[in-house]
C-alpha cells in the first residue's frame, strides 16, 4: 500500500503583506536617511526614568548613543519590512504591525530628544493617562458590538457624560455625584440608541450619528449661554491621585502605574471584568453567541432583544464614565468639544484589537502615547513643523487602521436588525 505524501502548502504573499511590506521599508528608510543624518557619533539622547514631580520609585537617568540607535531601528525596519514583502507573516502580520509602529515610534523618540533631555518614565505616565478615554471607548464598542449592535455614538456620549459632570459636580460640590450624572447621561443616550436601532430597526449608522450630532448641539449651547456666563457652575472639584502603597515604590513602574487617579484603576478593573466575562462566563457566552448568530441564540431561549438592550446601556454607561475623565479626572471644568475625537479613536482601537479588550487596551496606549509624545515634541522645541506634531495621534491612528481594518472581521451580526420569526 502506497502511502501518499502530505502536501505543505505554503503561505502565498497577498497585496496587502506587500503594501505593508513596502511602508516598512520606507519607514527604516526614513530612519537612516532622514532622523540619522543630522547627529555624530558622540550624539547623546537622555530619558529621565522617573515622573517630574515624584520622589518614590526614583531611577537614574537613561543615556543612549543616538546615531547607534537610530541606526539599530532603522535596520530592523528595513529587514522586517523586506522579510514582509518577500514572505509575509501570515497570521503574525498584525503584532508585526504593533512592533514596527513600537520600533519608529522610539526612533521618532529618540531622534527629537537627541542632546537634549525627554522624561520618559512622564511620557509613560501621561501616554496612560490619555489612552484612559481611548480604552474604555474601545471597551464601550466591545460591549456594544459583541452584542451585535454598532455604536458610533460613543463620542456623543462621551461628550455629554463630560458636560454633566461638570455642572452636577460644580453645583453640589461632590464629585461623586458628578461622576453618576456623567454615567447617567451616557446611559440614557445609550438607550435612546437602542431604542432606535433594536425596536424601530433604524439604520444603526444613522441612528449613531443623529446622538453625535445631538450631543455637540447641545454641549456646545449650554457650554455658550450657560457655562461661560456662570462661571460657577463650571468648575468643579477632580479626582486626586492615589499612591498604591508599596508598589507605587517599585522603579520606574510604580510612579507610572501605580501613582495615579479612580479612572486609571477604574481601567484595570473594567479590562479584568470585561476580559474574564466575555470568555469565561455564561454571560458572555450568551452575549457573544447573540452578536454572532442570533437566531441560533434565539432557539436556545436566549433573549436576543434584551441582551442587546443591556450590552449597549452597559457600554453607555462605559462612555459616561470615559466622558467623566475629561471634566472630573483632567482639567475640572466643561470645554466645548473638549473630547477631541477620541469616542471615534476608541473605536479604531476596538478594531486594531480585534475586539477582544486585552488587545484593545494595549492599541488605545499606543494612540495615547502618540498624543502625549506630540505635547511631549512641542515642549522640547523640535525643529518639525507644529502642525505635524498636533495631527501625530490621529496620523498613527490611520496607518494602524490602514494596515489592520483588511485582516480584521467583527462579530457576524453586528450592524443588523434581528426579525424574530
């Protein structure tokens, strides 16, 4: 009996393993010909290991060799980029993704922080702070459409979340209830987003988009005759940070992590909830199996209507509180449109992550570290146009997506109105 060989089929090269084959090329490209060409030898970038301003977990300045530096980033680049091109991760091409954006993002670091002094372990810190907003309105997309409903008002919601807490905040001098009304508000957008989109069937784009509208209409008018004119309803008090004893004295980890406001813990806490009822619980096996099929869950006795009702207010109350970090955990009083885009971030995020909060987490750091590092990059007085560092956390946020969005599919019936037989 002759016994047939296997036959090993071997990964084939798409378009899109060679278009990003050949960004990365350009990017160690850039490296050695554009950052690499202005420094000599003795060149010398310095890292301040510890946040200004704290005097636990201290660590003694980092001095690197610029020009050997950016020549090392320049080669990886340039050897992933043509192993890309040529043979192609297959699976891997998304972590590939996030360690070439790692890479020259530290090259960008370097090359601007070159004879000069750059606090990293405070560019940490502030990138952690700022992906705070980002995450939980990944995490709020996360719920929304693993359940099978798209939520693009996540914005909106933010928006008002940050306006209420403000004003309850600064009218009853807690910033508790500040923080409820914030989640409140998001909440009740939420279900009017529901109600349009689970009961009236409405386009759920549309219906996303008409809350966005809403809510910068009318944040922005109660910010112009309101908030302006009574200053006092403006200005309220904000959530201290709180030093963990012990691990906050841990090396550069502790000041960073550990030294910090509720809505950073508040982050860690919603990631491990979220992480562990999604894919170890019975709740979330029946939240998923909705998003994915369900009909199937139907048949199971699975109340499709009403688990898709609970997962988006749940993740309104999600945007409520990421609305909250602006006014309550940031600069304590309401600005007109002061989320700045960020509900739309969370949302790339959530895709980059593929909808699985873990790796959406460590997308929405990536997007606040690219913003911390463009005030970080103004401050330092670089010689690169102002214009560029200000669109720097929106610019990684296309690429990313550029590169992710062809290689990446949401649950099954996300987007589509469920018709009970």
């Amino acid at each position: 009996m002759i016994k047939a060989k296997p036959v090993y089929l071997k990964h084939e090269v798409s378009p899109r393993d060679r278009i990003m084959g050949f960004v990365f090329l350009l990017l160690g490209l850039f490296v050695l010909l554009v950052f690499n060409r202005h420094f000599s030898a003795d060149t010398v970038t310095t890292f301040a290991m510890t946040p200004g301003g704290i005097t636990r977990g201290m660590m003694s300045d980092w001095l690197i060799q610029t020009n050997r530096t950016l020549w090392i980033c320049g080669i990886l680049l340039f050897l992933i980029g043509a192993y890309q091109f040529v043979f192609g991760f297959g699976r891997r091409s998304n972590l590939i993704l996030i360690l070439v954006s790692l890479i020259f993002v530290f090259a960008f670091t370097v090359y601007v922080a070159a004879n000069k002094m750059l606090n990293l372990a405070g560019l940490l810190a502030s990138a952690l702070s700022m992906a705070v907003p980002i995450i939980l309105g990944g995490f709020c997309g996360i719920l929304c459409e693993r359940a099978g409903v798209v939520n693009i008002a996540i914005e909106g919601m933010m928006l008002m979340g940050a306006m209420l807490g403000s004003v309850v905040g600064s009218t009853t001098k807690n910033i508790w209830l500040g923080l409820a009304a914030a989640m409140l508000g998001g909440g009740i957008l939420a279900l009017v987003h529901a109600w349009l989109s689970i009961k009236y069937k409405i386009n759920q784009i549309v219906s996303g988009t008409v809350i966005n509208i809403f809510s910068t209409g009318m944040t922005s008018y109660i910010s112009s005759m309101y908030l302006q004119n009574f200053p006092n309803l403006n200005k309220t008090p904000r959530f201290p940070s709180v030093a963990i004893p012990g691990l906050a004295d841990i090396p550069f980890i502790g000041p960073i992590i550990f030294d910090n406001s509720l809505f950073v813990y508040g982050m860690f806490l919603l990631l491990i909830l979220l992480q562990f009822g999604l894919f170890k619980t019975r709740w979330g096996l029946r939240l998923r199996a909705v998003g994915e099929h369900p009909k199937a869950a139907d048949t199971l006795g699975i109340n499709v209507f009403k688990t898709r009702y609970m997962a988006v207010i749940l993740g309104g109350l999600l945007a409520g509180f990421a609305g909250a970090y602006f006014s309550l955990g940031s600069v304590g009083r309401f600005d007109e449109g002061m989320t700045s885009g960020k509900g739309f971030i969370g949302l790339a995020a959530m895709i980059f992550g593929n909808w699985i909060p873990f790796r959406t987490m460590l997308a929405g750091i990536l997007f606040g570290f690219a913003d911390s590092l463009s005030s970080s990059v103004s401050i330092l007085g670089s010689s690169i146009p102002g214009q560029f560092i200000n669109m720097l956390p929106y610019l990684v946020t296309i690429v990313v997506l550029a590169g992710v969005v062809g290689s990446s599919s949401g649950p099954a019936a996300s987007g589509t109105p469920y018709e009970k037989e």
